[in-house]
C-alpha cells in the first residue's frame, strides 16, 4: 500500500500544496480583517439602538422591531468575534513571520521553474549513437548489446 502513496505523491505537483497553504494564509489574513470591520460596525449598531431606546419614546411595536434588530447584530458580531479569535494567533503569526513567507513564495517560484523543466523536457543528443540506432533499423538484431 505504501508503494501506492508513494507513486501517487510523483503524480502530484508540490507547487500545488504550496500555492493552496500561502493561499490559505492570504484568505485566513484578508477574513480576519473583514471580520474585524464586522464585529466593530456591528458594535456601532448596537450602540446606535441602545442611544435610540435611551433617549426616544418608543412605542411597544417600536420596541419589538429594535429588540429583534438587536438580537440579528448580536449573532452577527459573535460570529466575526468567533472568527477573529480563531485566526488571531494565524494573523500574528503572518504578522511576525514575514521573512518566511517571502522565502515560501520564492520556493514556490522555484519549485514552478522545476515542474515545467521538467515537464517540457527534450533531448538533446551527446553523441551519434542516436542516429546509428535509428539508421540502421534494420540491423537492429545484430547491434551487440556489450
């Protein structure tokens, strides 16, 4: 079986797997701060309703619509808060790792130039043995192997 993995990991680009974890330390960055800007407008929000019930007379129908608004931005921002806290210790690891990650994408580069060196190979002959092989197919029983 592990014959089987092996071969199947030849078959693979590695520059895949290293494309999809930068691309996942790119999209774990840009969410973050999408979820950022969400928990902060959605705290905005919640302190305009909180203003609008302190300082309005607000009827009782009033007060059902603003209490189920309330509620909607509250799941709302518990869920960008849930997200950053999940990715905080990935973005300020980003954060602090730069370096590395410029080493990766310089890898990435590299190991792409391999896969379509090696993918776009051609031959080119050293000697004429080639030729000999190829010109003389009818002699090629007779070509001694040693």
């Amino acid at each position: 079986m592990s014959e089987i993995i092996q071969v199947s990991l030849y078959e693979k680009q590695v520059s895949k797997g290293i494309e999809s974890f930068l691309s996942l330390l790119r999209e774990v960055e840009r969410q973050h701060n999408v979820s950022l800007s969400v928990e902060q407008d959605a705290n905005d929000e919640t302190q305009d309703i909180l203003h609008i019930i302190e300082l309005k007379d607000i009827e009782q129908s009033e007060m059902s619509v603003l209490c189920d608004k309330l509620k909607d931005i509250r799941v709302k921002r518990r869920k960008a808060k849930d997200y950053v806290v999940q990715t905080n210790s990935v973005v300020s690891w980003i954060e602090e790792n730069k370096n590395v990650i410029k080493g990766i994408e310089k890898l990435l580069g590299e190991v792409r130039k391999a896969e379509r060196y090696t993918q776009n190979r051609i031959f080119t002959p050293k000697t004429g043995i080639s030729e000999e092989i190829f010109n003389n197919k009818e002699e090629d029983e007779a070509i001694p192997l040693f």
